[in-house]
C-alpha cells in the first residue's frame, strides 16, 4: 500500500458552526461561568450567616471559620456551574438527534439529585475540617480544608456507579464501551 493512497479518498468535512451559533455558545458560556461564581458567593454568605447566627454557631470554632468558606465556595461554585448546563442540556438536541434533547427530565433530575447529594458530602466535609478550629490555627485549618474539600470527590470517582444503575448520572453514556469495542 503506497502513502498516497489516502489521498485518493475524499475527506469528511466536519460541519462548520454558524456566527449565530458561536454567539449562542459564547453568551452560554458566560452564563455558566457567572451562574457558578455568584453561587459561590450565594453558598459563602449563607454559610456566614449560618455560622454567625444560632444553627452552626457553637460547632463551628472562630478557626473554623475559613473552612466553611473554603466549603461554601466549592458548594456554590458546583452547583452554580452544574444546574445550567443540566438544563441547557434539557433544552434542544443537535441535528444528528433529530432535535430530541440530549437530557430527558428523568435523568435531568437525577443529576440534579446527584448534585444535591454532592452538596451535602462537600458541607460534611468542611464542617468535619472545620472542627480541626479547636486545636489548629485558621492559616493551617484553611489549608487543610483546601485539600480537603478539593480532594473529597476522589472516594466518589472509584465508586461503580454502574453497579446501582447511576452510570449515566455522571454522564456516561449507555453502549459507549460496545461502541468502542465494534471499532
């Protein structure tokens, strides 16, 4: 087989994306950047004022404190960041799909579910730390919440989600791996 054999083959061109398009994406993007920024400071100011008010108050110590920022910000900024690409995801398909959108209400909600739960590992988690307060001083209890909030997700990548029928809530689609297999 020669190298210029290839050449004889047309080539697929990929379709290009319209200006209205790109515009469309852009004004998306922005949105979700803007939705998980102010919903990290949404999460900081209630945890604040959950803290400072009668619910947290005596569980969480003065050195405590930066661990439920540390936390709130990880809260607000995933679920801030997560919710409208669920539901712009709900919204319309491509045309590959006939239009069809790519996230029924069904498993629109239990990605949001999922999200929520997640929420509520991350606030365990900078509560947990946050109680490290008591014998640490804030510079190193904000440290070790920073690692972590940010690390708590790992014991959750290795679960097999598959197993408990939740493969696609982290977005994995179903006959991808048989897909794969058949190339």
């Amino acid at each position: 087989m020669s190298a210029d054999s290839g050449a004889e083959r047309p080539e697929a061109q990929r379709p290009q994306r319209s200006f209205a398009a790109n515009v469309a994406f852009g004004a998306g993007m922005l949105l979700v950047l803007a939705t998980a920024t102010l919903g990290a400071f949404a999460a900081v100011a209630l945890l604040g004022r959950a803290v400072d008010a009668a619910p947290l108050s005596s569980m969480v110590p003065d050195d405590g404190n930066n661990a439920l920022v540390v936390g709130g910000i990880a809260i607000g900024g995933l679920t801030g960041l997560m919710l409208p690409v669920i539901l712009f995801g709900m919204v319309r398909g491509t045309e590959e799909n006939g239009g069809t959108p790519r996230v029924g209400p069904a498993a629109a909600a239990r990605k949001v579910l999922a999200v929520l739960v997640f929420d509520v590992c991350l606030l365990v988690v900078a509560l947990l730390v946050a109680q490290l307060g008591w014998f640490l001083p804030a510079q190193l209890t904000t440290v070790v919440a920073v690692f972590a909030v940010g690390f708590s997700w790992m014991p959750l990548a290795m679960v097999p989600w598959e197993r408990f029928g939740l493969g696609d809530v982290l977005g994995r689609r179903r006959g991808s791996a048989a897909s794969r297999q058949a190339e």
